[in-house]
C-alpha cells in the first residue's frame, strides 16, 4: 500500500483549520482617485501614528457625509419596497438596516476588517469590540464612492450589500432592541406600556411580557435582560406579524375592487 503524503503545515497553524478565504469584494473595487479609497481606511488612531497621513481626506468627515447617503439610500428602498407600511414600520426598518449590527455585517461581507488600518492599541482589541470602527468605515467608504465614482454607482452599490436584507421578516428577526420596538408599538396601538414579570427557574431567568390583556409573550434567558430580550422579540414579531397579515389583506381587497 502506498504511503499517503503528509499535508505540510505551517508554524502556529493547525493543519485541521483551513486558511480564512478573505473576501474580493472590496480589492475589486476601482478607484479613479485612489486617495479616496485610502482615506476611507484610515482610521483616525492610525493617522495619528503616521503624520505623513496628515493631507487625506478626514475620516470622520466621510463617515458623517457616508451615514446621510445610506439612510437616503436605505429610505427610498424600503419606501418603495413596503407600500402599505406606515410611518412607525418604516422607521423601525431603516433603523435596523443602520444599525451597527448590520453595519458589521456589511463591512466583514466586503472584507473590510482585512483593508481597515488601525492604531497599534486599537489593533490589539479583540474582533467583536471593533464593530463600531469597522461600522464608521464602511460608512467612510461609501462617501469615498460617492466622491469618487458618483450618486448612481454608490446607489448600486449599497443596493448590492443590502439584498438579502430587504425582507421584513428577517429584518424584524434581527432588530438590536426589540424592548425599544415593543415600547412603541404598544403606545402607538393600544396606549400604554408593556408590563415584564420575571421569575427564577433552575434554567435560568424566564420572563413573561404583555400589554394588558391583548398580547402576551414567555422566554427563558441565561439573565434576566436576557429573557426579557428574548420575550419582547417574540411579542413584537407576533404583533407585527398580525400587523403585516392585515396590510396584505388590505392591499388584496383594494386590488379586488380595482378588478371590479
């Protein structure tokens, strides 16, 4: 039988786990003033260490001109999107879809954690405590394409990233503070606030929510916040779940009485 070769592996590297693919998205991107690119990923803490930096475009003043294009962008989807939403609905959306959750979520898609530079203390921090710097960023570097390539190519753009988000029930699934969510939704319909009971179980925090007798919802959570978290998620998912049944129902009934 003949002998397998051995794989050669690599010093600090376990031979099990393969190298990260880092994505091209962003190294695809072509940039007729490459100034625009490099300032977008330059971080404040960065440039600080290197004065040589000193003429790029301020990074902060992009993220700030970046955060106005995206909501712009993100409000006229979404308006043209969900017809029969109302004012409430499309706030809550816009507002997940810039959430620095999503903005992560957007920036690592890119590979942009990989481009960013950084300050030798902030490039030590662990991954997850660098969300909102990589959020600023792509934020950053949409105005850098904005500048550099234009409204409609930059549109394009966002649109791209955005895609698989432009669903509202994913989007409600992944809304960063449903306690928030819940809140107004029960001042806006039923004119008072949710009430949050919770009791300690052998499995931890289990917490029920409701809005009087109308609506009602139970999580179990490692923490308290945790299952009030978890139960105002699901309360509010039921609720808009209801919310969006009747607003399909409604658009079939108007288009029922155009065909008559």
């Amino acid at each position: 039988m003949p002998l397998k070769k051995r794989r050669k592996t690599v010093p600090g590297r376990s031979p099990s786990k393969p190298r990260k693919k880092i994505p091209r998205i962003l190294s695809r991107l072509r940039f007729q003033n490459p100034q625009w690119f490099e300032a977008a990923l330059t971080h404040p803490s960065y440039r600080h260490e290197n004065p040589i930096l000193s003429k790029l475009e301020n990074f902060d003043r992009l993220e700030f001109f970046g955060d106005a294009i995206l909501n712009f962008v993100i409000c006229k989807k979404i308006y043209a999107l969900f017809p029969d939403a109302d004012e409430g609905i499309l706030s809550r959306l816009r507002s997940i879809l810039v959430s620095r959750k999503i903005l992560y979520k957007a920036a690592s898609l890119i590979g942009l954690p990989h481009f960013t530079k950084l300050g030798k203390s902030l490039s030590k921090q662990k991954a997850f405590l660098k969300g909102k710097i990589y959020a600023d960023s792509f934020e950053a570097l949409l105005a850098a394409l904005y500048f550099d390539r234009g409204f409609d190519f930059t549109e394009q753009f966002i649109l791209k990233i955005f895609k698989d988000y432009f669903d509202a029930k994913r989007l409600l699934r992944l809304d960063p503070n449903p306690k928030s969510a819940l809140q107004e939704l029960a001042q806006k319909f039923w004119k008072m606030l949710p009430i949050y009971k919770t009791e300690s179980t052998s499995q931890g925090s289990l917490t029920t929510v409701s809005i009087q007798n109308f609506k009602e919802a139970s999580a179990l959570g490692r923490t308290r916040k945790e299952s009030e978290q978890k139960a105002a998620r699901l309360l509010v998912r039921f609720i808009r779940q209801e919310l969006a049944d009747r607003l399909k129902k409604n658009s079939s009934e108007r288009k029922f009485r155009k065909t008559r």
